[in-house]
C-alpha cells in the first residue's frame, strides 16, 4: 500500500514539473514575440498610426475638396452670368458659391483639429485649402456685391468690385482638385 502511495505521489510530483515547464516556455516564447515587436516596433507602429488616422482624415478631407470644388464651380457659373448680364443669377451663384467655400472650410478645420502633428500630410492640405477657402469667398462676395451694385444701376461700383478680383479670377480658372 505504501509503494502505491509513494508512486501516486511522485506522479502528481512528475505532473507538476511538466506543468511548470509548460509555462516557463510559454513565457519565454510570449517574450520572444515582443522582443521581435519591439525592434521592428517604432517604425510598424508609427506607420500604422498614420494609417489609421489617415482613414478617418482622408474622407472628411474629400468632402472638403467637393464643397471647395462646388464652390469653385459655382463661381465660373456666376462669372458666365455676369458676363450675359444675367445678374440676378449671377448674385445667386455668388452666394451659392460662399455657402460652399465656408462649408469647405469647416471641413477643412474639421482635419486639422483631428490631427495633432501640424506637420502630417492632410494638415499641411487642409491648411492650404483653407487659405483658397478665404479667398474663394472673398471672390464670391465681391462679385455679389458687384451684381447688387449693377442690379441698382451702380456701374462705377460694380467695375471697382470686378476690378478688385482680378487677380483671384486667376485663380479659379487655375484651380484644380487635385
């Protein structure tokens, strides 16, 4: 009977030490893996992180580029009308043309206050688009006001206001999306 208990007992032992073998091993292969990561670690992870958030920039970043293009294009439209001497048209796409350029600009502000790094790709775009954003409206308002000025039979008013955005006409006729 003794020599059962004593085989019983060292078996339980023999279980216990394959037990803590086991372990130790998956501890060390678990240390091995992040020894790996770590080394490839600040390059992969930085990356990855950029990946990320640009995923989530880059969408937003679209629809500011499409409003800033609507607007673009509702600015060509106002100049079409304004050339035709449709001015009531022409004030409506300037106006129109604003409501985007500002729409354009929330989105854009919307990106650079998601990022943290000024220096990462969509801040530095955003930054810049928002600048055409200004200008664009700018634009937009000189000319509604240069419609109002000829709707009222201000001819003077309207040529200075038409003369003002002379170099900003440039502009739109260069623009492209990108």
């Amino acid at each position: 009977m003794f020599d059962t208990g004593g085989l019983a007992i060292i078996i339980i032992f023999i279980l216990l030490i394959v037990i803590a073998l086991a372990t130790a091993l998956k501890l060390l292969s678990m240390n091995e893996d992040q020894l790996i990561a770590k080394q490839a670690g600040p390059q992969t992870q930085a990356s990855e992180e950029s990946n990320f958030v640009s995923s989530f920039l880059k969408p937003i970043h679209g629809d500011g580029l499409d409003e800033l293009e609507n607007a673009v294009d509702a600015i060509r439209n106002g100049y079409d009308y304004y050339r035709h001497e449709a001015y009531v048209n022409a004030g409506e796409e300037f106006i129109a043309a604003r409501h985007s350029a500002d729409a354009a600009a929330r989105k854009f502000r919307e990106v650079m206050s998601m990022v943290e790094d000024p220096g990462h790709e969509y801040a530095k775009m955003s930054l810049g688009r928002i600048e055409e954003c200004k200008r664009f409206r700018e634009l937009a308002k000189d000319m509604e006001s240069a419609c109002d000025a000829m709707l009222e039979d201000r001819a003077a008013d309207a040529k200075a206001a038409v003369d003002k955005t002379g170099n900003l006409r440039k502009l739109v006729d260069e623009w492209k999306k990108e």
